[in-house]
C-alpha cells in the first residue's frame, strides 16, 4: 500500500510541476494544508478519492492521469 502512496505522490509531483504550480498554490486552490500536500508528494498519507478528483481538477488534469 505504501508503495501506491508512493507512486500516487511521484506521479503528482511531476504533473503539478507540468502546469507549472508550486505545492503553495495547490494548497490555496484546494483548500490542503500545504505541508499535507508535500506530505502526500512524498508519500507519506494515503489520500481520498475525493482529494484526487479536487487535486486532479486543480491541476487541469484527469483522475486517471493521477493513478499509478
């Protein structure tokens, strides 16, 4: 499971980064504590599905593209 966690966060690292975002706008635009964002680029929480849909829409992508 960790392992997920893992990919999910390496793979939205490198998205949010493709739009050009920084963890800080992320944080504003979802209403996430901005070190709960670095958190779950790092791997270190297992996140909703809920988050990855407002993450997904935040950074203008689809959930699909998010998963591992």
């Amino acid at each position: 499971m960790k392992d997920l966690a893992k990919s999910f966060g390496y793979i939205f690292k490198g998205k949010r980064k493709e739009a050009g975002l920084y963890q800080d706008e992320i944080a504003l635009r979802s209403g996430i504590d901005r070190s709960y964002v670095g958190r779950i680029e790092r791997g270190e929480v297992n996140i909703s599905l809920e988050k990855v849909y407002l993450l997904a829409e935040v950074i203008g992508c689809s959930p699909k593209d998010l998963l591992p």
